[in-house]
C-alpha cells in the first residue's frame, strides 16, 4: 500500500489534490481512498488530507501516519511540530517551494537529506502561470507523479479532465505537465 499525507492552508486545494490521487488511481485500475482533515475550516488554516493506494481493497480507515508521500503545499508549515513525524525512511517529500532543498534548510527539519527522496517545486508559481490562479495542488501531484511510485501522469491528467470544465482543465494540465517535467528533472534522489 502507497500512503500520502498532504499539508496545506484553506483555499490551497488540499482535499482535491487527495481526490484527484484516488481517481487517478481508479483510473489505472488500483483500489484507493481519499479523506481530509480539519482543523478550524477557514481560508488559510492548516489543512491535512490523506490518500492510499493499494492493489487490493482498503480496508483502514484512520489517518495516515506513516507515508510513504508527503506533500507540503506552503513551505510555511515547514515550521510545524511533528510535520514529518512518521515518515518513512527513503520516502518521497514534496515541498511547494522556489528555493532548493539547501536553500531552504530543509534538513533543519527532516533530519538530513540522506534519509529521504526530496523535491522542491515552485507549484504555486507554476499555477499562477498556467491556471490564473496560486493553487499548487495540481502541480504538487504531477510532481509525486515524475517519482513514478504512486500514479501515473497519464492517469493524473485524465483526472483532472474529469473533474474540471475543459477550459480549466486544459491550464491545469499545462500546469501538470511542467511541474513533472520539473520534478523529473531537478529531484534530488537520496537513499535512507
């Protein structure tokens, strides 16, 4: 099974992105789940969202404690307590930032660079190009995407085609498409 918890704020699309990796993974025949969690629900609040896939039924129903993925959507929340707590040695970190891993110091928080594979992508920069709108949902996913453990971009697109008018969904894919071909390119990979 393939576990992604997705931090965000209110208005930065975190439900749906967890929506959209479950009907990607649909959509490429595997069983998922999508769920969020709320705190206060207000605009610009700490959100959490949770998705898993799995070739067979799933049958848990709690929180995702320990991913396998997690996406931040606002490097601001890097700050939080317990942001990467659960994570697992040599999983993915997605963060939602124009600054480079090093630039940022996010070893400062995860623990070093060497115990996970981290991405830095410029998702709210790339949806305010693309879409006309700073939402870096979609971007964050096509980056998970370009890691090519949890779906497919194939499958993340044809996603989007289906919850989207065309208009909005055609930005959102061009959206998509550089955010992998971002990620693809400039991830840093490193082994637990």
């Amino acid at each position: 099974m393939f576990q992604i918890r997705i931090h965000g704020r209110g208005g930065q699309g975190v439900v749906s992105a967890a929506e959209l990796l479950s009907v990607a993974a649909f959509l490429e025949g595997r069983h998922a789940q999508a769920f969020p969690s709320f705190g206060s629900e207000r605009m610009g609040a700490p959100v959490m969202a949770f998705c898993r896939i799995d070739a067979t039924p799933i049958r848990l129903r709690e929180p995702v404690l320990t991913p396998d993925a997690l996406i931040v959507q606002d490097a601001t929340l890097l700050h939080h307590a317990g942001l990467f707590r659960g994570m697992q040695a040599g999983g993915i970190i997605l963060i939602n930032s124009t600054r480079t891993f090093d630039e940022a110091d996010i070893a400062r928080f995860t623990g070093g660079a060497d115990r996970y594979r981290v991405c830095t992508v410029p998702a709210t920069e790339l949806a305010q190009k693309h879409v006309g709108r700073a939402v870096p949902n979609v971007p964050m996913l096509a980056a998970l995407a370009a890691f090519g453990e949890a779906i497919a971009l194939d499958s993340l697109v044809a996603a989007i085609r289906q919850k989207f008018p065309h208009a909005v969904a055609e930005k959102n894919v061009a959206a998509a498409t550089a955010a992998f071909a971002l990620a693809r390119d400039t991830a840093q990979v490193a082994h637990a």
